[in-house]
C-alpha cells in the first residue's frame, strides 16, 4: 500500500470515525500529540507494544492491522496479494466440502473468488462461482455483487451488503492488490449506476461490524440470516487468502431486525 495514502486513511480514521484530536489520541497509547502528528506525516515508528495500543485505542478495524503493521512497524508484517487462481491443496478442498455452512474463499485483497463449498451452492451463490482456469480473468466478488442480477435476488439486504464491498475495497483493495487488476476492476466498477455513491460515502463503524447478510433461499423463497465470520491465515497455506464462512443466525438469536 502507499505510504500517503494508508497514511491518510489512518488520519481520516482517527478524524471522521473516532472524533479525536492528536492530543487527545496520544496519550490513549502512550504518546504526545505530537508523535502522532509525526506518525500521519511518515517520520517515526512504533514499538509493537505501541502499535497494540494504537489498534485498541482507536478500535481500528482488522482491515487496516495489516498495511499498518507494515507501515508503522517497519515490515513485520507484509499483507500478500498472491496470484489468482491459485492452488488449493486437493485435502483443503474437501475440508470445505464436508463444512455444513457455506464457505466462500477469496483471494485478498482483491475479492477474486477461488472457491465455493456446496453449501454455498445450495443457498444460491452461484453467481459468485470462481472462473474456470483459463479464463480471461478471475470472477470477482465485488462487480459480481454489482452487476449479476441474482445479486439482487438471493441477498435481501443488498444496498447494504454491496455498499460495504465498496467501502472495503475503497479502504483496503485498491492501495494493496495488484495495480493492473485494481484499474481493470475500478474501470468496470464505474460503469454501475450506484459505484459512485457507494465510494464517496464511508460506512460508520457500527455499519462495518454488522456482519449479517439476508438471503432468499432460490428454491424455497424462505428469508435465511448469516452472520459471516472472516478468517485470513487460519489454515498455514492460506496466506493470501480469505475464508468467509456463514454461520446460519436463528430467530432465537435476535441479530437482524427485519
């Protein structure tokens, strides 16, 4: 990512989402105001037991840990981009394949879908299956949440679901994936009616964390609650990827107001 701007997403974080001043933000991790104007300029690190503070402090979503972990830590941490389609070990995929709750696998930051578990399938998520190897390019889930009409019908929730796509890869994808993918994926983004109102209004932080998607079962018309869970690095030959898993919500659970 670039320095500016993950930089500036920081700043615009602390600004518009926490309300805080450097001063005041400072010593919430042991420094003065002015070391955090040094840190939004570029010109001073941190310790990781600083860089601790500054994540708890500001509730700084998981989104951004990693590029700023590379920013502020000096390369400790490197978020990876990989390259699409790549190889799933053939005992992984049936570990998905035997998983009772829908399981979609990304390749990060860039949203490129790798995989789809059967249950995935039986919801009906086949918009959102991978490109077969070969393919001129890979299937990616943002622009299929845009622009597949199936979008619309199996996700109820969807203006909230594709804005929130938007926003992650507004604040993530675009400064880390692959910058020949990124402007192949912006270009054809733009072209959607609701791209730029998506991208010019951020999403709060009670808006990020809700993690609930509605779906409309295609066979059934039945309206099923998901909460997704997003695990990076979970398995050892998963690092430059992401599961999303749906764990399946029930009335007694009381987590999406209809």
């Amino acid at each position: 990512m670039a320095d500016k701007a993950l930089r500036g997403r920081f700043k615009h974080w602390r600004q518009n989402v926490m309300g805080v001043s450097r001063n005041a933000y400072g010593p919430l991790i042991g420094h003065s105001g002015a070391h955090i104007q040094n840190l939004e300029y570029g010109t001073r690190k941190l310790t990781p037991e600083a860089f601790v503070k500054m994540i708890q402090a500001g509730d700084i979503p998981n989104y951004l840990h990693e590029p700023l972990a590379e920013l502020y830590l000096g390369g400790i941490v490197k978020a990876g981009s990989g390259k699409w389609p790549g190889e799933i070990p053939p005992r992984f995929r049936r570990h998905l394949d035997r998983h009772p709750d829908p399981i979609i696998l990304l390749k990060a930051p860039e949203q490129e879908l790798l995989y789809l578990n059967p249950a995935a399938y039986e919801i009906g998520l086949g918009f959102l299956a991978p490109a077969p190897p070969g393919a001129d390019e890979p299937t990616n889930m943002m622009l299929a949440t845009l622009f597949d009409p199936e979008a619309r019908k199996i996700w109820v929730n969807w203006e909230e679901l594709a804005h929130k796509m938007v926003f992650m890869w507004k604040w993530r994808a675009q400064d880390i994936g692959d910058p020949a993918r990124i402007a192949r994926v912006v270009e054809q983004a733009e072209k959607h009616p609701d791209w730029r109102r998506f991208y010019d209004n951020d999403l709060d932080l009670a808006q990020v964390a809700r993690n609930v998607s509605l779906l409309r079962h295609p066979a059934t018309g039945e309206i099923m609650q998901f909460e997704t869970v997003v695990s990076k690095g979970f398995y050892p030959y998963l690092d430059e990827g992401e599961i999303v898993v749906m764990n399946p919500v029930f009335p007694e659970d009381d987590v999406y107001e209809l």
